[in-house]
C-alpha cells in the first residue's frame, strides 16, 4: 500500500522500510541531527571553545596583562595550592555555592507547586513572584546592602522596633553573617528561575497521568513521588546544574557587598580571580584560579548530560 | 572518532582564522540613538568604531611562549570618510556631577578647536579595571585614559605606557610648575609617564555643636587625641558615636585611615628601597593596638567593620557618626543640598591627625595617560594639554567643591579656598604620601593595596581574635612575598 | 474531602503570601526609596513610607540621564538575542533530544562545558575577537556576544523540555506521513509552549540585567540599562532615588512580558484528540 506523502514523495509502508529503507532513514535522521545542532555547536566552538582553549593554555604561563607570557607549566596550579587564601575561596566557594543552590532548589519547588494550583488571580502572583529575577543585579545588591546597614538599615531598624532583636545585627562584618547575606541575596535573587522553569515542567504532566495514579490508591504523598517528580527531573536536573555554575562563578553579589571579606570568609573564585588578573594584572594566576572549579563542574556536567540524554530518541 | 575528527578540524579552523588577523568586513556601525539629554548624558554623538589595529601583535596569543613584545603600533589615524579623525577618551566619573559636564563642554571645545570627534567613556573607577585589561589585552585602546597613580606604575611596568615627559615639559612651561608631590609619584626613571590631572585629600570632617556639647574646644591633632574626643563625643544611647571610621573591603577609606595612623606612630609596610617589608617592628604594632582600640572602645558606629565608600558619609549625613576622614565629595553634599544646611553649618574641618612620626595624608593622585598603541598620540597629547589648561583648570576646580586640589599650586590661593574647609584643603599637598612608602610606589604596594592586606590584618585582629603580634607577623610574611614576586 | 481540599488550598495560599511578602519586601524598599527625597534617603531611622512622596527621583532619572535610551538599547539587544538564541536553541534541542546522531552526547555535553569559563575571564579573548570582527563599541558587539550566555541554556533547557514529553505524539504524526521537521513545527512546538515561552523569557532578563560585557563592548553613548545604573553610583555617593526609579522602571517591561505570555498559553496536554 503506497500514500502519497504531502510532498508528494510515495512513502513506504511500515513493512518495506524495514525490509529496505531503514538503513537510509537512520541516516536521514543522524545527518538532520547534525544538521539541527551545528549552528549552535559552530557558533559555540567560535565563541567559547577558542577563548576556554587559549585561557588554560595562558594559565600555563606567568602571563601579565599587557605582557607576553612564558611557559612556566603547573607552576601556577602549585602556588595556588599552598596557598591560604585560595584554599579559602575553594571552601567558601563549595558553602557558598551548596547552600545556594539547596536552598533555591526546595524554595522552586514550593513554588513551582504552590503557582500550579488553582488559585485566584494566578497571573498576578507568578508575574509578581517572578520579579526579583528582572531587577538589575548591581540594583539588588546595593539595596540589600542598605536594608542591611546598622546606619539607617531597615532590616535592622524593624527587628529592633518590634523588640525581636537588642543590638543591631551586623550582616557585613562577621563572617558567619557575611556568607549568610551573600547566600540570601543570591537566593532571593535566583528562585525565581528555578520556581518558573519548575512551574514550566510540572504544567507539562497531564491531569490524566494524576487521575490515574489516584485510581490505582496513591495517595498524596505517593502521587508526588511517582508523578510529580519523574515528570520533573530532568528539568530540575537541568536547572540545577546551570545554576550550579552560575552560582560559582558569581561575582557582583559578593563583590559589591563584601569583596571577600571580612578576613576572606566570603572569599570565592570568582573575587579571587578579578582581584589576581584586574587588580594585579596577573592574567595567568586569575585563569588558574577559575580552572580550578572546572574539574568537578566537567564531572557534573557529563552525569547530567548523560541523565537527561539516556533515553533512545 | 569522526566525529572527534570532525571536530579538531573546525577548532584548527578557527584557531587559524582567529590567529590570520581581521578577514571579516566591517560591519556597519549602529548609530548611536542620539541624545536629546543636554546636561549630563556622557558622550557627543554617534560612536564610529575605529578601525582595529595591529591585527599580529595582540598579546593574547594563546602561544605561550614568545608572541612579539607590544612595540609602538604605527599611529594610522581611523579616517572615516568625513576626513574627520575620531578619538577616544576615557574619563573617571568624579563624585561631583557638575564637575563631569565641565569636562564633557571643555572636550565638545575641543572638538570645535581641532576638528576632531572625541568618544568620551564616563565610567566609576572601578568599572575601569575589566577596560583596561580588554583594552591593553585587545590592543584596543583609547587615546587619552584616566589612571590613578597605581595604574600609572603598573601599566609603566608591563611597558604600556608612553614617556610624557616632553609634554609635561610643555606644559608646565606654559602654565607654570606643578606641585612636587604629585609630579613625583608618576615619575619613574627621571621620566614622567602620566601627566597628574587631580589630585584629591582626605581631611577630617567633624561636628562642632556635639565638640561643644562634649566640652571639646578644637579638633583632635594626634590620634591619641581623636580616640579619646571620640570617647566623649558617643553617646550611644543616642546613636551618636565619635568615630566614624569603616574597615569593609569594600572601602577604601580604610586603607587610607589606617595608613595614616600606621606612618604616623613611625611604622611601614616598606623600606626605602622597597625591597623589604618593615611592618613587623613594635611602631606596627603600637598602630594596631591603636587601630583595635578604635574597635574595641564602641567609639564607632554598628556595622562599622562592614563599610563600604559610602558607609562614613551615610553615618555622617544621618548623624550618627561626629568625625569622618574622607574626601570633599561630603563638602559637596553638604553644600549643595538645601535640606542638609543645618548640618552644613555644625560642620567643621581639620587636617587629619598626626602622630609622633608626623601627619601623613594619602595622596589620592589621578591623571591622564596614553598608552604606547594610542592611534591618535598628537592629538591625545593636545587634548591633555587642552585639559590642563590653567584657566580652565581654575574654573574646573571650582566647579568640583574642594574635591580636587589644583596641580598648580598658585591656584590654591585663588579666593574660592577661603573658606574654612578651603583652607584645611589647600594645606594637604605637603603632606601627601603614597602607597609604598617609605619608599616610592611599586607594583607590589599596589597589590598589597588590591589584597586589602592591611585591611585585612585588622579585621583579623578584631574579628578572629587573633593576637596583635602574631598577625603583624604574618602581614609582614605575606607583603615580603609579594615584594619578593616581582623582584625575583 | 473537602477539608481536604480547603486545608489544602489553605496551606497553599499562606505559602503564597509567605513566598510574596519575602519577594516583595526588598522591591518595596526600592519603590519606597524612589519616591523620597535625597535628604530623607539619609535619616538615621528609616521611614517605611515616605514622609515627603516626591517624584524627582523618576523626573531626574528621565530627564537628566540617557535613561530612555538605555532603555532601548537594553531593549533591542534583548528582543534580538533571545529570538535568535531561541530559533536555533529549538532545533538544536529537537536534534539533541529526538535524533540519534554520532556524537550526540559529546556534542551534548560539550555544549553546556562552554558554560565553565566565568565571564569575567571569558570576556577578554571573546572581546578581542569582536574586535577582530570590527564590532567593538556596537550593539552588534554585544548582539553576538550575549548568544554565550544564552545559547547553551536555552538549548539545554529545552532538551530537557523535549525529552519529557512522550514520543507517541510524533510517532503518530511520522506515520502519518509528516516529516521530522514538521513534527517539531506542528506538534511538539505546541506542546511546550510554556517552556519555550518561558525560555525566551529567561533569555531576555540574562540579557536584560548583564553588565560586563555591556561596560566593555559599547562606548558612553550607547549604554543598557544595568551599566546606565550603576554609573550614577559615583563612589561614595550616590542619587538613589533615580537608581530605585531606574530598578523599578526596568522591571516592568519584563513583568507584563511574562504576563501576557502566560496568559496566552494553554497549559498541559489539551489539545486534545491525541490519545486514542
């Protein structure tokens, strides 16, 4: 039984491909696979394969800026790693980024589930809930630093008003403190894009696949793992794992609020490295410096990928 | 593997076209959206890109051997077919807004003068750092650019710089010599490789209804004396604190501040000759058992330890704070705003403290520059001497509130500094020192300034409890190693 | 049951009230200052409403700064970047979710590695090769840019979208006699609308807030929204009534974006006659 296709080529039944055409199919489709990703992958390669080739290999060398640089081999890597004040920005880096994230990820959730409910006005509050991600990043640091000044803060002034608090809470110059407002900021700032794109995911699990489950007697609880989650996954894998590394590489929260203080406690890669290659002109050291993240930020990268890809198309 | 094969061939490919120099035609350029905004919208007009230069030098040749030194590019003027040059000029944003349009007219003039178009890039100072680096990195560079004096000495060292001495010589013979101190921290090897556009002071800002109320009769002139008028001066039951000082990496005040009190008890982070670092000796100690004093005595306000720039002004327009160091930006505010004239008027001036050792104020020196690959040197050399131009740097320094010190000297004695805060100002010059001292500035002080090394000792000292003489130690172990860095 | 459902509504709106007030609280602060006056900014005990409501923060922001034109320019740059990161994210993602290539997962993978070079170290050599380019001080400069930011999430995202929803959607419109292209044009475009939607959406605010790469690649005249800003912080002082006016500005144009969007969409599977 020969159809017509719409273009007009006599497609073949089901029985024949398999007999004749499936090796040229398959070929079809791997080469309009190719085809689909190549502009990306070009546009990629040009763009952030070139420069993350030239930047390992400059910090290979003891490259200043406005200075050509020699091959010194690892020499960077070793002094990184004897010293203090790096071993620092790996710690703070990891608690910083960890708690960021877990914090981000639970508070999406929430709201990914709270905004798909049936609620009233339901346009209003994800648009409102979605603000905190479109103010200017600069904007929201310098704000929160106000809101948490002990000089006309109104964090503060609140909590001591309402007689919550006795003494001013010095967010800035403690260290505990420090790495706690850098977190809440990034937090406040970032749950938006993971609450959203959650939101995104859970509206594609159809109310059929819930019913469903809730004939065969799951319950609550049970519709959430077995549903909600599943159907969420790689997008929350996803999600996470961009944010992953934007949250390592933050620079401007931590920057303008503390610099890496007081005494390093909010000292990350991302400062340390503008400090080494902007401030000191040490190109080489700063590119070291962010290499060292990348190992562990590849492995995750690949088990994602893998994860998200392991399904035959 | 053909797939791996497929893929080292394109980054060959790129690599090569990315190392054979422009082969793309330029695109058209986007015409700027013009300003309607008269007063302070930064640049004239449509932005022209210039042409790219020296496509082979570009230092960032992922080679990591040679790649050739950065020589002189030939000067090729960018000619846009109107036969009208096109150069770049890249400006710091002063704190004070109208001083930032009379730089902006005095260009526009320029212009007019030279038939010339100037691109003028206003930026904060510290926006300068990642346009600097893909400036110098892309051999894309403005003709004339703002430098503080750290950069004037970093950027001497990588060899960026070109030798202005000829032109300082021009301009000082037209408009008279410059004040000593900051022609001399520019000036390496006998030459000057900047020309010091303005310098800035910071001098102590306090209020003289609280001195009076606390039985204080005058400012405090040794540092002893301030902490303990600090001491009578906070109330904090009121929320009023006598010392206004912030230690947050984010300030840069307390660089100065504490530099000031550590060279005035006698102390250094440098020797003379620069090699050796000196800050472990009982005078560095006695500066920071006085600087935890400062710390310890709740003579500061809350949150002190977490201050930025702006932390000392907020604490002193709110009224919390009864003394500040810090620069005429305050005076500025202070004047300007109708609604502060209260505070205007309880406000007094001294010079900042000194010490057995003397009185020490940082010199805050910034100039303008031109760097070796500039595509318009004469031109950028003109306008320079267009900008310190003695009579419009006169109108200028007015027009900036005692924010800028005048580089000529006799312009100190114009009437506009009769004023009480005027004359503190005008006395700070012979005080200036630099980041380096005792010795000149090196790349290394500036470093130990990025690192916040000082800084960061205290914060130690206060915050992790560590004992005085074991952090002074290790400050002098990390600043030596970084002298020992650029030495070896 | 239906305490069930009213406990469970209730619970879910205090979530919701909890969730505003904490997103919420810091942008009324920023509104709040907007509309104060210099001096009050300052005061000691700050004030909840202000005591003078003045709209000088707004009328100087406006008037006296290029403040329109950054607006533009951020919003161009924005539009620009997020349709064409989008165009080709969707089909490299439909490639990378549905088609069985060599290399799939190398690609895959390589795609989201471009990610690992922090920007503030990635953005010189990229800026020398704009400037090889001649796109330097251009809003082209920054058009070809800010696909790096883009690109290797939106593409990444959408996998992910594509790969959650089910096959047989395709398979049926394949035997049907469509092509591989027509099926992601008429079906599974369609089913993740939400996604690419808020994809496109996501794209245009990294776009919107970026700063590096806007401070280095375009000249004084030609500022975005975000590098604007921050330039009327002039080191120890600032005017922060026209920079929470200039926050609060800017965050609206986003905000009826994704609110219209969101209405536009139907969401979940109904559209119907698909299943049996």
């Amino acid at each position: 039984m020969m159809r017509a296709s719409r273009a007009g080529r006599p497609l073949q039944s089901v029985f024949s491909r398999i007999l004749t055409g499936r090796l040229s199919m398959r070929r079809q489709t791997a080469m309009l696979g190719l085809a689909l990703v190549l502009p990306v992958v070009l546009y990629l390669l040009v763009t952030q394969a070139y420069p993350f080739i030239s930047a390992l290999l400059t910090s290979l060398t003891d490259k200043r800026i406005g200075a050509p640089g020699e091959f010194i081999g690892l020499g960077n890597y070793v002094d990184l790693v004897q010293d203090e004040t790096f071993l620092h920005a790996v710690r703070n880096s990891i608690l910083f980024t960890a708690s960021s994230i877990l914090l981000k990820l639970v508070f999406g959730v929430v709201m990914a589930l709270v905004l798909n409910q049936e609620l009233r006005f339901r346009s209003l509050w994800r648009a409102l809930l979605f603000l905190p991600w479109t103010i200017p990043t600069i904007v929201t640091v310098l704000t929160f630093q106000w809101m948490y000044s002990a000089t006309g803060g109104v964090i503060n002034s609140v909590l001591l008003r309402t007689d919550l608090l006795h003494r001013p809470i010095d967010w800035l110059g403690v260290p505990l403190n420090a790495m706690a407002a850098v977190v809440i900021v990034n937090v406040w700032r970032g749950t938006p894009f993971f609450g959203i794109s959650l939101l995104g995911a859970l509206q594609g699990i159809s109310r059929e696949q819930y019913e469903a489950a809730e004939t065969d007697g799951a319950n609550v609880l049970q519709r959430f793992l077995y549903v909600t989650i599943p159907g969420i996954r790689d997008v929350a894998l996803l999600v996470t794992l961009v944010s992953t590394i934007w949250t390592l590489n933050d620079f401007q929260i931590i920057w303008v609020l503390t610099r890496g203080g007081p005494a390093d406690a909010t000292q990350v890669f991302a400062t340390l490295t503008y400090t080494s290659a902007f401030l000191n002109l040490d190109l080489a050291r700063g590119i070291a410096i962010s290499m060292a993240s990348v190992p562990l930020l590849v492995l995750l990268i690949i088990g994602t990928a893998r994860s998200v890809l392991r399904q035959e198309a | 593997m053909r797939f791996f094969k497929l893929v080292s061939i394109l980054v060959l490919l790129v690599t090569l076209i990315s190392a054979c120099g422009p082969a793309a035609t330029p695109a058209a350029p986007a015409a700027a959206p013009a300003l309607a905004q008269p007063t302070t919208a930064p640049a004239p007009a449509a932005a022209k890109p210039t042409d790219a230069p020296a496509p082979t030098t570009a230092p960032a040749a992922p080679k990591p051997t040679t790649a050739p030194a950065p020589t002189t590019a030939p000067a090729a003027p960018a000619a846009p077919a109107a036969g009208q040059t096109t150069m770049t000029f890249w400006m710091v944003k002063t704190f004070v807004e109208p001083s930032n349009q009379m730089i902006l007219d005095r260009v526009k003039e320029f212009e007019k003068q030279n038939n010339v178009k100037v691109d003028v890039k206003l930026a904060a100072y510290e926006d300068f750092r990642p346009l600097w680096a893909a400036g110098i990195e892309s051999g894309n560079l403005p003709d004339v650019s703002y430098m503080a004096y750290q950069e004037v000495g970093a950027f001497y060292r990588q060899g960026v710089l070109m030798d202005l001495s000829d032109l300082m010589k021009q301009i000082q013979d037209k408009n008279g010599q410059m004040t000593e101190s900051v022609v001399r921290v520019i000036s390496f090897d006998s030459k000057q490789w900047a020309v010091p556009y303005y310098p800035s002071a910071t001098i102590l800002f306090y209020r003289k209804d609280l001195f009076k109320k606390a039985g204080i009769s005058k400012a405090p002139d040794t540092w002893q004396e301030f902490i303990d008028d600090a001491k009578k001066l906070t109330d904090a039951k009121a929320d009023v604190y006598g010392a206004g000082l912030g230690l947050g990496r984010n300030d840069s005040d307390a660089e100065w501040w504490t530099r000031q009190i550590m060279w005035s008890q006698g102390a250094a982070l440098f020797s003379k000759d620069g090699l050796k670092a000196t800050v472990d000796s009982p005078e560095g100690i006695k500066a920071y058992e006085m600087m935890k004093t400062i710390f310890t005595s709740d003579i500061t306000p809350p949150g002190a330890i977490g201050w930025d720039d702006s932390g000392n002004n907020k604490a002193y327009l709110a009224g919390q704070a009864a003394m500040i160091i810090n620069v005429g930006s305050v005076y500025y505010t202070l004047q300007s705003d109708p609604a502060q004239k209260e505070l205007f008027d309880n406000t007094g001036y001294a010079l900042v403290p000194q010490g057995p050792n003397g009185r020490f104020i940082n010199g805050i020196s910034n100039n303008l520059g031109i760097f070796k690959k500039a595509k318009n040197p004469e031109l950028a050399k003109k306008l320079i001497a267009f900008l310190l131009d003695k009579d419009f740097q006169k109108e200028w320094m007015k027009a900036s509130g005692y924010q800028v010190i005048p580089v000529y000297p006799d312009l100190a004695k114009d009437p506009f500094w009769d004023s009480e805060a005027g004359k503190v100002f005008t006395e700070t010059p012979k005080y200036f020192q630099y980041l380096g001292y005792a010795g000149p500035f090196t790349p290394a002080a500036g470093e130990v300034y990025n690192q916040r090394l000082g800084d960061d000792t205290i914060e130690k000292i206060l915050v992790q409890n560590k004992p005085i003489d074991a952090a002074v130690k290790q400050l002098n172990v990390d600043v030596q190693k970084i002298i020992d860095k650029y030495n070896k | 049951m239906k305490i069930r459902r009213l406990t469970g509504c209730a619970v879910s709106y205090f979530l919701l009230f909890v969730m505003l007030f904490i997103a919420l609280a810091p942008i009324y602060w920023m509104l709040v200052t907007s509309l104060k006056g210099e001096s009050e900014i300052y005061k000691l005990v700050p004030t909840l409403w202000p005591k003078e409501l003045t709209w000088e923060g707004y009328t100087n922001l406006v008037g006296n700064t290029g403040f329109m034109s950054w607006l533009k320019n951020s919003a161009i740059v924005a539009l620009a970047v997020s349709a064409v990161s989008l165009f080709f994210s969707v089909l490299a993602a439909y490639g990378l979710a549905r088609l069985r290539f060599r290399g799939r997962q190398a690609i895959g993978t390589l795609i989201l590695v471009a990610y690992l070079l922090p920007p503030t170290l990635l953005f010189i050599p990229l800026y020398i090769l704009i400037t090889r380019l001649h796109l330097q001080s251009s809003m082209q400069g920054l058009i070809f840019a800010y696909p790096t930011i883009t690109i290797p999430y939106a593409t990444w995202v959408l996998t992910s979208y594509f790969t959650s929803i089910s096959v047989d959607f395709e398979e049926a419109a394949l035997i049907d006699g469509c092509s591989r292209l027509g099926a992601l044009r008429r079906i599974v475009i369609p089913l993740s609308a939400p996604a690419i939607v808020s994809t496109f959406i996501f794209c245009f605010t990294l776009c919107w807030s970026e700063f590096l790469f806007a401070l280095v690649i375009l000249t004084g005249a030609n500022s975005t929204v975000p590098v604007g800003l921050a330039g009327l912080i002039l080191g120890d002082v600032a005017r922060w009534n026209q920079i929470m006016a200039g926050a609060i500005i800017t965050s609206i144009p986003v905000v009826i974006l994704y609110t219209l969007a969101s209405r536009y969409i139907v969401s979940g599977l109904t559209l119907g006659g698909v299943k049996g």
